[in-house]
C-alpha cells in the first residue's frame, strides 16, 4: 500500500524524522463562507529539487473548504493488487491555506516524501519564492503523484532459487528407492509414474522431498496431461486423497504463475488466470494464494487447480521415473463381486435382516472372544473358497492379529473339525514375496506370522498362497499352489449379543485385552492409560482400519480429515493434526496407539469424535450371519463418505 505523509503548518509541531519549516505569510485571507472549491498551482523550479527520484515540479490538489490536501495514493491503493511490492515508489504531498483572489505571497515550504517498499522517510526543505494562484472561477483540479517506475510485472519469486537435489542415501547402491512403500501409493498412467503421498505438507517441503527422490511435484501444463489426469480420477479407478500441491506458483505480481522445474525452458512453464485447467473462481488470491494445489473431484472425474497459501497443509505428491522404478510390494489380489447367495438365507419379521437358514450346512461353527469361525467340510481352490465365504456372507480367513491362533487353536482342542489343513486368504500373486491377507488387503506382518520352518519356498514356482496347518497345540503357515483342492476356514466378527457392529469390536478386542466395556467408555475421560489400554486402542484403531502396527493409516484418516471437515479453514485444522499426531511413536506399538489417540484428542477432537462413528455406522464392518440374541440399533445402512463431495475453495 502506499502512504501518504502531509507536512504540517510552519506553527505546528515537528516530529523527529522532520525539521521546523518557518512559514512567512502577508495578508492571506482565509475563504470565505460558501466559496466555491479552487485550485491552487504551486510552481517548483527544478533546481530546488535535490531528491533523484523526485520530479522538478508538480500540481497538488487542495481543497479550500475542507482545507485538506490530496494525492492519488488513495486511489492506486484501491486499483492495485494488494499484493504488488511497489519499488521506489514516492509520494509527495504539501499542505497551505486558501487565499481568496490572486495573491503572491513569498513563503518557505517543506515536502516530504515516502519510498515503498522499505519506508524511508525523505524530507526535502525549499525555500523559494513561489507564486501561488487561487480563483473561485476554477472547478477542476489536477493531480499528480511523482513517483520513479510502479513496475506491475515485478518478480516476487524466483523458480531457480530452488535447489533440487536427489538423496542418494534414500536409495540402495542399485538404484531402487529403500522402503518405497512407505512414501505413498505408486501409479503409472500417460507413461508418467506418479506417487500419491500418504502425509501432508506445505509447498515447499513437497518440492524437496519429491528432489529427494529424484521426482519433481505434479505438473499439470496442458490439455493432454489434464485429459490423462481426469480419467485417472474417475470414481472406478481414483482410491487416493482429493488434495495435492503441484510445481507452480505465482512468480509475478501481474498474477503471472510458473511450473518451478529443475532447468526449465519450455515456452509452457508459465500460464495465468486465462487458463482453463482452474477450478471456477481461480485463481482467488485469498489469504495469500501463491501456490498451486490440485483438487480431484472423483466423483465427476475431473482435476482442477486452485491457488491456496503456500503454507497450507495438502497431500504431498510427485511424478517422474526414479531409475528404476521401485519394485511391486503388495499382490494382484483377484477381483470378484462378494456376494451373498440368496437362497441360503431367510429374512427375520423386519422384513429387512437375513440370516442363514442352515448354518449347520456350511460347516463347523466356533464363536470365541467376539470372533466366529466356520470351518468347511468341502474342499475348494484357493479362489472358490473364497467365493464360497462371501456366498455364506462372511469372508475367508485372514490371520492379522496374535489373538487369532489363539482362538484358532481353542477351536482345534474344541473339535476335531477344526484340524487340519485350511485356505486363508493370504497371497503373493503377482509380486513375488510379498503376502497380503487379499480379504481385508492388507500385508501380512513379519512379526504376526507364524511360518513353518522353510516357508514360505515357492516350491517349483508355483505356490503363491497361504494355508493354515492348525492342530491342537500350534498354528503355522505354508505357501501352496493356489489351484489345489483344500479345507477353508471362513470369520466374521460376532454380533449376536451386541447391538452394533461397533460394540462387537470392542467386544473382541476387550476379550483380547481383558477390558470390559465400562473400562472402555472410561477412555475418553482420561489422559493416562494403562498397559492393557494402550493395547486395547491399538486393536481398536487396526480393526477399524485407521492403524497399522500402532500407527495411523495416514491415507484413511487423510481422506477422513477431507471429506469431514465443513469448511477450507476446518480441514486445515485436520491437515496440521494428522500430521502432529501421526508423527508420535512410543515404547513399543501399544503405547504409539495410545499417543496417537491422546494427540487426536487434544488437537481435532471433533475428528476423532467422527472417525468413531463414520466406524459405527457403516455396514461395511463384520458381522456374522446368524439371528441376533439382542435388539439392533437401526444403524444397518450404508453411510459411505464421498471423499469428493465438499469443494473446499
């Protein structure tokens, strides 16, 4: 903005940055009542004008009825972008009383001007014979502010200032990326690889870490690269976040931005308002909107850009081809529809709850610690089995949790049927060495699996799926051809004697921890916890699909923190407390849990508060097939979050 500064009369007070102007006057008159506004002319000879930068003369408008000397400043200020630096600019302002006719009077005068951007005052002392005119005759009036160059095209940031560095020590001696997994989710589309992070940061910090991996942040410079995008956002492809940062940013203050990349020349690097890839009403230039971040709205399947404060909180995000590309680290886990066979059930008086009709049918039943098992007595490859789960409504074996062989064992000591030799729903199809339980998809852990000595092997190259070996004493894993004939064992969490989906899972995971329901609503009302807790939070964050190994699962709860948040301002609030509490790590996985869920409830309460019930309310979570011993509550309906449906501008 700039300032204007008026020097006061000869018989006013001086501060310190100006010296006392004496003022010599003889018979000026003051105006008259009801005198029409003039204008004064004050006529400067050049040489008495030391300051460079400022002009030889002038014509200061000066209004005699409310005796008040004006400028343009005001009037710049309102056409001018808030967010021009203006570079020398000066504004130079003198104030003298009316005079009514012609009058020569001989005065001293006093000019003070103000030089943006750095403020310098600069007093500059006349003293002149100057001839002032004054006519009542004289509507109009002209103004000039005398200023060097306001130069609308100033650079306010430099795209070379950054450095890009790869980190070598990310990578082994070979090249591939160490722990590429943990950086995001890996996705090639247009022959661009592309890595959705799992965290958040600002601008900055998403530029260099995408140098450190020898990437460059998401760049989205022309139509074909839009096209690309929007058909990777489409609703039956898109399953990661809805907010990136990109490369660019406003460079200049004519609202010029650029796409910042390493070395950069090509003729489309800088783009403007014009540009058709903003979303509608951007760029907006609100809080201080000088970087770029990429919104995808899935469910229309389309990306825009929006300009947002470069210290905001989005999902970090990269594209470009490390050499080489990291390595597969999850399976190809089969797609199939899992659905339930109609024929096998019946539907309670509600008319709307089914439940087996001959669960005897199917199999071996075995509830123990809130979890039931169903053990068949047909065998199946690996495939049908699974299938065969889903017909009955419930889904095949994933071992994720140390309690499971516990509770698996009790059943092999319970009855005979339930030793021997059965499917899980664990492989590696796909990406050799890496099993995941494909039911639940999710990795199978080093430290929760209980291999057979020698397994898994791969024995001639064809076994890529897992089956239990259960007996009366232990439990242990095998990798076996996935087309072979076997037992299966399929889990659901137990409902019957609860209310809601939510109330079992605390159910098994209090059975697993020993913590009754009573100690578990005490939760929320204190800030220490003890061993059993911190475990007991731990089960309940995995179960519901928001921890791993004691840690969040930074894209679920991104993608939460997004789509339930009301406004811009509250899914920040949600960015900077993922990103707090997501970075605590404790004595061991029990107590990261509970420091993970203490930080939540200071910092996004409200978040956590609907974590737990978007939890509650969704018919996504276990439930076993078979009438229930208490009343529901009315919950059974599908409350899925649109992770796109706020446009957050």
């Amino acid at each position: 903005m700039l300032f204007q500064k008026t020097s006061n009369y000869a018989d006013k007070a001086s501060d310190d940055t100006q010296q006392s102007v004496e003022t010599t006057e003889q018979n000026i008159p003051s105006a008259p009542s009801g005198q029409e506004r003039g204008t004064e002319t004050i006529s400067i000879p050049p040489k008495s004008v030391t300051e460079p930068n400022v002009a030889s003369s002038t014509d200061i408008r000066y209004d005699p009825i409310i005796q008040k000397t004006s400028t343009l400043a005001e009037q710049i200020s309102k056409n001018t972008d808030s967010s021009f630096s203006i570079n020398q600019a000066a504004v130079i302002s003198a104030s003298f009383p009316p005079t009514e006719g012609p009058t020569t009077t001989t005065r001293a005068a006093k000019l003070t001007t103000w030089t943006m951007p750095t403020s310098t005052i600069s007093t500059i002392n006349l003293s002149t014979h100057t001839t002032i005119t004054s006519s009542s005759d004289v509507i109009s009036s002209t103004t000039k502010v005398l200023t060097t160059v306001i130069d609308p095209n100033i650079k306010i940031y430099d795209c070379l200032e950054n450095m890009c560095k790869k980190n070598e020590s990310l990578f082994y001696k070979d090249g591939r990326l160490i722990d590429a997994n943990d950086y995001g989710y890996w996705n090639e589309a247009c022959g661009i690889l592309y890595l959705w992070g799992k965290s958040v940061v600002d601008w900055q910090t998403n530029y260099n870490k995408c140098c450190s991996l020898g990437m460059m942040p998401i760049v989205l410079e022309n139509d074909t690269k839009r096209e690309c995008l929007d058909n990777l956002s489409k609703p039956s492809v898109w399953k990661y976040n809805s907010n990136y940062w990109t490369a660019a940013r406003k460079t200049r203050t004519n609202g010029t931005f650029q796409w910042c990349l390493p070395n950069d020349t090509r003729s489309d690097s800088t783009f403007d308002k014009s540009s058709s890839h903003w979303l509608p009403g951007h760029p907006s230039n609100i809080n201080g909107g000088n970087c770029v971040h990429l919104q995808v709205n899935k469910s229309i399947g389309r990306v825009y850009l929006t300009d947002k404060n470069c210290s905001n909180f989005y999902v970090f995000g990269c594209q470009g081809k490390p050499t080489p590309p990291p390595p597969c680290f999850a399976p190809k886990c089969p797609t199939f529809s899992c659905d339930k066979t109609t024929s096998f059930f019946s539907k309670l008086p509600d008319g709307k709850t089914q439940y087996l009709t001959n669960p005897i049918n199917h199999g071996f039943w075995f509830t123990i610690n809130g979890r039931t098992y169903v053990f068949s007595s047909v065998k199946q490859t690996w495939l049908d089995a699974a299938k065969a789960c889903c017909a009955i409504g419930m889904k095949i074996l994933s071992i994720e949790f140390d309690y499971e062989y516990t509770n698996l064992i009790a059943a092999a000591k319970n009855s005979s049927n339930a030793e021997g030799i059965f499917w899980t729903s664990g492989s590696d199809e796909g990406c050799e060495g890496n099993f995941g339980w494909c039911a639940v998809n999710k990795l199978v852990r080093d430290q929760e699996a209980k291999w057979y000595p020698g397994e898994p092997n791969n024995y001639i190259g064809k076994e890529n799926c897992i089956y239990l070996k259960l007996g009366k004493t232990e439990g242990t894993l095998f990798d076996a051809d996935c087309s072979t004939s076997q037992l299966y064992i399929c889990e659901a969490r137990d409902t019957t004697k609860t209310t809601s989906s939510s109330e079992a899972m605390v159910d098994e995971c209090g059975a697993a921890f020993n913590v009754s329901r009573d100690e578990a609503k005490q939760i929320f009302n204190t800030s220490t916890y003890s061993l059993k807790i911190k475990c007991f939070l731990k089960c309940m964050g995995e179960n519901g699909g928001f921890m791993l190994n004691g840690k969040l699962v930074d894209e679920s709860i991104l993608m939460m923190a997004e789509s339930l948040a009301a406004n811009a301002a509250k899914m920040q609030e949600n960015m900077i407390a993922v990103s707090t509490c997501g970075s605590k790590k404790g004595m061991d996985e029990c107590d990261t849990a509970s420091l993970v869920f203490q930080c939540g409830q200071e910092n996004a309460p409200e978040l956590v508060a609907n974590i737990i019930n978007t939890v509650e309310l969704n018919t996504s979570s276990e439930a076993v097939p078979l009438p229930g011993l208490v009343p529901k509550c009315p919950t059974e309906y599908d409350c899925v979050v649109d992770v796109n449906s706020l446009f957050l501008r």
